[in-house]
C-alpha cells in the first residue's frame, strides 16, 4: 500500500474511534510501527490529526470563526445551557468565557438571576446588558476577530485581579488523557488564568469535542470539576471522564 493510501486510512480509522495506538495501527495496516510513527507525524504536522504518546487522537470538528460556529449545532448548545444553568445562585461572582455555547447559557438566563459576570466575550457582554440584575465586569485587552473577544497580556493580568466562585468555560476540546486543550495560543493562556482564579469550574462541551485534542494546553482534567455535554451522563464515551474524577451533566 502506498503511503498515501496509508495515511488516508489512518484519517478514516481516526474519525470512527477518535483515538488509535501506533501498535493497532501497525496491526491494521501490517506495516511496521516505525512507518506508522512516520505517518502519523506528518499528518500530525498538516493539522489533520494530532500526535500523542504512543498514538493519535483526532482534532476538533468544531469551525474556528465564531460566526460560523455561531449557528453551528444550535440545539445541542441549548441542552447544555439547561444543565449548565443549575449551578448559578444568586450572589455569585462568575467568570464566562467566549464561545457559542457560553452565549447560548447567557441567552438562558432567568430575568432576575442576580449575579456579577466577568467575561472577555464581546457577544455576552451584549446579551447582559437586557438583564438588569446581572453585573458586568468587562475584562479589557486587543480583540481578537476570530473569536470576538479580548485576548491579550492585558486581559490576562484583569483576571488576575479577581476570585471567582464559579468559572464557565466553553471548550474547543477535551479529552481523557491530553486534558482541555484549545485552537488559540492566546484564548488558551486566558483561559488558563481563569480556572487559576476560580473555585468551582465547568467545562461545556458537545460530544463531538469529546476524545479531540488541540495544540495548546489549557489545562489538565483534574482542574474541572464538572464536564456538561448534551448527551446522557451515563454513556460510555463518558467513562473515562467520570473515573478521571469529573461530576458529568
């Protein structure tokens, strides 16, 4: 088999189990582990996989731009807004991050939830502002476009200066042994900051985030306390998750 055909299969074998070993690779494939280790760094190098100990995960499907995720998947989000929005109390502080599914749980929000959001996400600094029981702390810094949100040193040192109860993060992806890892260098870091300076956080994310990996690290799984997704808390996909610890919704 040429190495084309090789690697095409591997991409094909990757988006059914979102997680392969070299050695069952090798098996598949009755090629050498050594060829595989080859292929899989290379697909790894154009994105289209990514490479980890002893194996390759598949990255997330989720599109970058956010006006392109904003109508992506749009029911999914609201059951995990549903989930998600039991653990809000009147009094909290609470930092929210950008994405799509953190503006869908804004969206939720009862009329007269009385907490302070802190967040660095144009779009839900924009639906606080028609919820006039909700305080809003803005945090500052460069914009960034493809997100619509401020990320820059700036934006990490304004985080820097609060102690959150709750932090709610929207994810791009997640998984068992990688951790929660993201597209952005500088969304990621921020991200970082503000699971640092919370005491409770949760994680949002659809099932197809589960199982992916991205570049850069934003941290290990032992830093969420509770991963919310839209499928039953009970499935399979899930129970590595559960053993790493995490209360899943």
């Amino acid at each position: 088999m040429k190495k084309e055909e090789r690697q095409k299969v591997i991409l094909e074998y990757l988006s059914k189990e979102h997680r392969v070993t070299l050695l069952e690779l090798s098996a598949y494939l009755n090629v050498s582990e050594d060829t595989i280790r080859r292929d899989v760094k290379e697909l790894s190098d154009q994105g289209l996989l990514k490479a980890v100990r002893g194996g390759a995960v598949a990255p997330s499907p989720i599109p970058l731009h956010f006006r392109v995720r904003e109508n992506h998947d749009v029911e999914n989000k609201k059951i995990i807004a549903a989930k998600a929005i039991s653990y809000l109390k009147d009094g909290q502080v609470v930092f929210i991050d950008g994405g799509t599914t953190s503006m869908a749980l804004v969206a939720s929000f009862p009329y007269d939830l009385k907490i302070t959001v802190i967040t660095n996400s144009f779009p839900v600094a924009a639906l606080i502002e028609d919820l006039p029981n909700i305080e809003l702390i803005f945090a500052g810094g460069k914009m960034c476009k493809t997100s619509f949100t401020t990320a820059s040193i700036d934006t990490i040192d304004f985080f820097r200066n609060f102690r959150a109860d709750i932090c709610i993060l929207g994810i791009c992806s997640i998984h068992h042994d990688r951790g929660v890892t993201g597209v952005l260098y500088d969304d990621s870091q921020i991200k970082r900051n503000m699971i640092q300076n919370s005491n409770f956080v949760i994680a949002l994310s659809s099932i197809e985030k589960i199982g992916t990996a991205e570049s850069y690290l934003v941290c290990p799984l032992k830093d969420i306390n509770v991963l919310v997704t839209n499928i039953n808390p009970e499935d399979e996909v899930l129970k590595a998750y559960k053993e790493a610890g995490l209360i899943i919704a």
